[in-house]
C-alpha cells in the first residue's frame, strides 16, 4: 500500500507485482539487499532500486522501459528468483569494472547510471572479458560519459536502449564494437572546471580524474584507499562530503566560489578550513620534503602555488590551480577516451594476412597497449 502520498516508483511497482515469500526483512526489497550486499562489499555505495531494477531488465531485454506488468509470465522464463541472481552476479562485474578499469571508485563518481546499466548488460552475457576487448570496453565507457546522452535527442531512456540494443548474446566482439560505433564522434569533449557541482556528471568525470591522481591526506601523507570514500558518503547520493574546500568561500571572490580550483578530493579529514589553509601553505615538520611533495602533487598543488596561499594570494593561488587542473583534465581524458585511436578489435577475431598481422601489432607497441 502507498501511504506516502507520492507517486511509487518504478521499482515499488514491480517488487508489488513481482513479491516472493514474507522474510524477516520483509520491508526491504530484493533491490535494495542486492545494492547492500554490492556495498558491502565493494564500498561502492548504494545504488537507487530503479537503477538495480533497469540493471536487472537490460540483462533479459534491451528495452529497459518496457511494460513490467508481465515481465515473468512468459513459458519457460527462468523467474523472479533467477533473474535477480544472475542480474546481481551481472551487476557484480560491473562494479569490478568500474573500479578497477574504468577508474571509477564510488557510485557518487558515476556520470550516468544509465552505464552502468548497459555495462551490466554487457557482462550478463560476457562476464571475462580481458585483453583488447576490456581496453576498448573501458574507451566506450568514458567515451559515452564525456559525450553524455545528447547524441540520443538527450534522453537517458533513449540512451539505455540504444546502447543495450548494441550488446548481442554470444558475440562479444560485435557487441563492443557496437557500442563504440554508438557514440563515435568528431569533437572531443572536455568539462569545464568553472562550475563544480557534485550532483552534475561533469564534476563527477571531473572527480575520477582526481581520483587517477592517486590522492593522499595532507595530514598523514597516505594515499586514499576506496574505503575511506566509502566511509565519509555512507548513504550521501553525491561526493560533496569528500570534495573539501581548499579555501573558505568567504575569503573567494564571487566569481570564483564554484570553481573547481577550490575543491581538493580529501575525505576522512579533521581539518577545518582555516587549519587546511595552514597546513597546505607550509610543510609539516613531521613529514618529508619528498613525501609532502607528492601529497601536493597529489592535489594538483606545487612549492610555488603553496606559497601564494603562505602569502595569502587567494585569487593567484585559484587562477594558477584552475589553470593546471584544466590541462591535468585534458591529459586524463585523452588517455581515458583515446579519441584518436582505432577502435580495431582483437586481432584474434580477424582474418589478416602475415604483413597485416605484423603492421597491427606494431601499432598496438605504439599505443603502449599490452594486448
């Protein structure tokens, strides 16, 4: 029963039509176990139900949106109960695709959800994907990220469907290429850094590139590990509580409190704002000049661009990272989306001749790829 007086998701709708037998958490649906137990385990936060549930219907079918009302009364369907397990084991891969080859560490850092959804497509029917396949899979996903869903007539549904459409059972390759034909494009595409704003998927790419930098805490000199992400946002739908200010914003001129040049990635911190001020603007006596070094660094920071905020040169300090940030930003999209790449698939599924075959591997030595 709907006693919030607001409209039910679509998710409520299908575990309504859809309910197994009363459990002893019998108020918590299978949407919401299944994001729990991805959390738990990979610290990736939790995922909305409507996203668990477009997950699991890409995997049965590339129209995401499609009638639910009789979406398990088919002969011989497989059911509720096996299609949550195979969605979850999908969704699953997706999440250690992300993380570990995508560079995207939190849902909170996921520029769409509707990728995550074709990508759980995408490994319900090819969960070992490895090689050129996985490099040109992690290109497509950044790629669709940066473009976002305005080649679909800007709508994500769209998108999703689209895109799910790409991914065939039983031929990973066509299925890749596919995708990355669905989204080839002319103009790179790059954000701007003078609006940061956390629930934006511009500032989320913005966030993963940060992330490459392989943050560290100006107070202990360690590099960030997922956990402590994880640990700061809890159940926060955005990375605003990791995304600290390098600068309190009374001391920012207007036009520069949303830029991203005073927005540092430094979760599980204990330092207000004055005393990070303070600490970025002079090396701690307890640490290393090398080991400081690389924690500025780490931050996109300098000897030279510390000492503007030593000397209390608010407005250079900005307009110096801001500047760097943008060119560290082009640099990480570049290697990430390999615009000017081919997107040739993996030399086992093609028929070359032996000059071919040599010329190819030669240009994969080139890209630094190991495929």
């Amino acid at each position: 029963m709907n006693n919030f007086g607001k409209r039910l998701s679509r998710a409520e709708i299908f575990s309504a039509l859809n309910a197994g037998e009363e459990t002893e958490d019998g108020n918590t649906s299978e949407f919401e176990k299944i994001a729990r137990r991805i959390d738990e385990d990979f610290n990736f936060g939790l995922l909305d139900n409507d996203t668990v549930l477009a997950a699991i219907l890409a995997r049965r079918g590339p129209e995401v949106r499609r009638d639910i009302r009789s979406e398990f009364t088919r002969t011989n369907d497989e059911g509720r109960d096996a299609a949550y397990r195979a969605g979850e084991v999908a969704l699953r891969n997706t999440v250690r695709f992300l993380q570990s080859e995508a560079g995207v560490p939190h849902v909170s850092f996921l520029s769409y959800r509707y990728l995550l959804v074709v990508l759980t497509r995408v490994f319900a029917f090819f969960p070992n994907i490895e090689g050129r396949n996985l490099r040109l899979l992690r290109r497509w996903y950044w790629q669709a990220a940066t473009i976002g869903p305005e080649q679909f007539k800007g709508s994500t549904p769209n998108a999703a469907r689209i895109l799910c459409a790409k991914v065939t059972v039983s031929n990973e390759v066509a299925s890749i290429q596919g995708l990355l034909a669905a989204v080839k494009t002319e103009r790179k595409h790059t954000p701007s850094l003078q609006r940061f704003s956390t629930n934006e998927a511009a500032t989320k790419i913005v966030l993963s590139c940060w992330w490459a930098r392989s943050p560290r805490n100006p107070e202990t000199g360690e590099r960030y590990e997922i956990a402590d992400i994880a640990a700061d946002l809890l159940e926060q739908r955005t990375a605003r509580d990791v995304s600290r200010y390098l600068v309190p914003r009374s001391s920012v001129a207007s036009e520069m409190k949303p830029w991203a040049a005073n927005r540092a990635l430094m979760p599980r911190l204990e330092l207000d704002g004055r005393e990070l001020v303070a600490r970025l603007a002079q090396r701690p006596i307890d640490m290393s000049s090398a080991l400081w070094e690389s924690v500025l660094d780490s931050h996109s920071i300098d000897d030279s661009t510390a000492r503007l905020l030593a000397d209390n040169e608010i407005e250079r300090f900005l307009r110096t990272r801001q500047s760097r940030l943008q060119a560290e930003l082009s640099d990480f999209l570049d290697r990430a989306c390999e615009w000017d790449f081919e997107n040739t698939p993996p030399l086992s599924s093609l028929v070359l001749d032996d000059d071919d075959a040599e010329e190819y591997e030669d240009e994969g030595d080139l890209s630094g790829g190991n495929d």
